[in-house]
C-alpha cells in the first residue's frame, strides 16, 4: 500500500512537453492548480505540437483535505 501524503490546500504541479521532431507549440495548462477537496484529486493537460498533434494527459492523483476537525468539550 502506498501512503500518499494530505496536502491542506491547493497543490500546483508544473507541466512540461517535448516533441523532437516539430517542437511543441503549446501546453495549456502550464501550472496545473488542483483546489478540490478529495482522496484522489486529478487534473489534465494538453501539448500541442507545430504539426497540430495533441497529447492530454492525467495527473498522479493526490489528497487533499480541507475540512477542519471538529472539537467539543466534554
């Protein structure tokens, strides 16, 4: 079993491309911002090369946790 670590806010992950043969055009997004709260947060991105081919790809999945604990006296 893998651990993943609980991030408590938003994750950014960077985002890169190569092509050899054209170059790539494009990427969108380069900074890929995950907000949402959940076990298996994902996001995608998308490379464009000067031929007009695209690749989009899904992100690792990570954890985020924004929900406070609750407290109470007893």
């Amino acid at each position: 079993m893998t651990v993943r670590p609980t991030h408590n806010g938003p994750v950014v992950l960077s985002v890169g491309a190569e092509d050899e043969w054209s170059g790539v055009a494009s990427i969108s997004p380069v900074a890929l911002v995950l907000t949402s709260e959940g076990a298996a947060v994902r996001g995608s991105a998308t490379a464009v090369d000067e031929a007009g081919n695209t690749a989009t790809v899904e992100s690792f999945a990570v954890q985020i946790d924004l929900t406070p604990p609750t407290i109470a006296f007893t």
